[in-house]
C-alpha cells in the first residue's frame, strides 16, 4: 500500500485553519457552558419509584414553580434521574426543590451536593493551570526528545487538539465539567503518543535513506505506521463509543471529549506535524546520528 497523504497537505491544512478559527470564535463569544463543577450549585440525584416516559415530565414541572436554570440527565436508567442547578443557591431554595419533586413524584434521595462559587472558580483555575502545565512539560519533553523541527510540529499538534475539543464543546454547548478536563489531558497524552511514534519512524527512514526527498520520504513512514495507527485508534474508538452509548449521562461528555480528542490526535500526528517539518524543510542532516546517541547505541 502507499498512499499519498502529502498530496492532500493543503485540503488538510484548510480544514484544519477553518476548525480551529471556528474553535477560537466560539471560545471567544460564546466561551465553554462550564458545569456545576466550576460554577458551584446544587446537585441532586433522584431515584423514582417509577419509570419517566421522558424528562419533559419533571422539566414542565419545575418551570410551573419558576425554578429555570436546571439541567436535567438521566443516570443509567429511566428512573434514576440528575438535577443540577449551577450558580448560588440557598438551602432554602434547595429544600423548595426538593419539596416541588415530592408533590408529584415518589422518590428516594441518593445524592446531594452543594458547591460553593468560591470552591468552583477555585476548581476552575486549578484546572486550567493543570491542563497549561500538562502542555508545557509535554513541550520541554518533545524539545529534548527531538530536533527541534519536530518539536514545534508536536506543539502545534497537541494546540490544534486541545483548541478543537474545547471549541466544539463550545459551539455545540456541551457542558464542560471535571470529567471533560480530565479526557482534554488523556487527548493531549494520546496526541503525543502519535506524534512521537509517527516522528520515530521518519527520523529512522531519514537516517536510511538521507538522499531522499521529504515528502515521499514522509508519505513511506506514514504507510508504514497506517497498520499500527489504523488497530490503535479503532480499537480505542470502539470502546470510546461503547463507553457513549452504555456508560450513562454520567461519562457521556467524557466519552465525547475523548472520541473528538482521538479522531483529532490521529488525524494531527499525519497531517500537523507532517505539514510543519515539509514548510520547516526538514532534511536528513537535521536527523544525523549524535555523538550521544552513538555512545548510548554502543557504537564507537
């Protein structure tokens, strides 16, 4: 098989730049539909004594009592069911809640949280630390792991991941909570995997082969690597959406979060980094064989 990805580098390149300026717009005025997590509110979780046709019946009700900043999921069955109220929210107002559900419906509480403003902008700015702090010392990893060509390459791979996922749960007001930031620093790991295994292989047919050209150079490895990356994503995508379908509203936006993340990872470390080191004009003497790594292979 060869296929000749870096024929379709600039149709990439284009649906990359157009995702990605969609993505900043949408972050930029509409900005993420952060959840409970980081806006502080309540929680409640329910269990029914009967089955609901629909969350409509309990939505209806709630708005008849002028109760209207809810979410409303739910949790594996139709008689468990999550509310979630984000923002300030007195006890008061959490026990009319409470009494509302108890004039209509018959139901055991199994769970209730209150989350203060201050713990969820706290919560908030720890996990943007941590995910800025994750891309950093992935950085400084992938400047020491290869020439620089590729490092900046695998920035630009593991930006344009992050920035897609953030920007489509933005767009399409997906709620963003713990769960989501956690799957963005499993994507950002997953995207680098990619990237170093991809980069490896073309490091090693340049050093085999130094008088050849880049892209048919690139567009060899890529084939080389189509088998393995083809099992691996697949494989991770089969049981990303069987997570989606079977794993309850709980880890649902997990499961999304993690699929867009692995389409976009597998897609950036072909495409991305592949399109920075052809315009960096990568060539086999960027890639000799250091006197460390000969000391290191055992060679004299």
């Amino acid at each position: 098989m060869n296929i000749q990805f870096m024929k379709f580098r600039k149709i990439a390149l284009i649906i990359s730049g157009l995702l990605l300026i969609t993505s900043l717009i949408s972050l930029t005025f509409k900005n993420l539909e952060l959840g409970l997590d980081f806006t502080g509110g309540v929680l409640l979780e329910i269990k029914l004594e009967n089955n609901l046709k629909s969350l409509e019946e309990i939505r209806t009700l709630l708005l008849e009592k002028n109760i209207n900043d809810f979410i409303l999921n739910f949790s594996g069955s139709q008689n468990d069911v999550i509310i979630k109220i984000p923002g300030q929210i007195e006890s008061a107002n959490s026990e009319l809640l409470k009494s509302v559900l108890q004039e209509s419906y018959d139901y055991d509480l199994r769970k209730e949280e209150f989350i203060g403003p201050q713990i969820g902008e706290e919560l908030r700015d720890q996990g943007g630390l941590g995910l800025l702090l994750a891309l950093v010392i992935m950085t400084i990893y992938i400047m020491f792991r290869f020439q620089y060509k590729f490092a900046i390459g695998a920035i630009f791979a593991l930006i344009h991941d992050v920035l897609i996922v953030l920007g489509l749960f933005s767009l399409f007001s997906i709620d963003f909570d713990l769960t989501v930031l956690a799957a963005v620093l499993a994507v950002i790991g997953y995207s680098l995997n990619d990237t170093i295994v991809v980069s490896d292989r073309i490091r090693e047919n340049f050093r085999k082969k130094r008088r050849s050209e880049a892209i048919p150079l690139i567009d060899r490895s890529l084939n080389q690597m189509l088998g393995r990356t083809l099992i691996t994503s697949l494989t991770t995508l089969l049981v990303l959406f069987a997570l989606l379908i079977f794993g309850g509203d709980a880890i649902q936006n997990f499961s999304i979060a993690l699929i867009i993340g692995v389409i976009a990872g597998t897609y950036s470390s072909i495409y991305i980094v592949c399109n920075t080191l052809i315009s960096l004009n990568v060539i086999a003497d960027d890639l000799a064989v250091r006197k460390s790594e000969r000391f290191d292979d055992g060679m004299p």
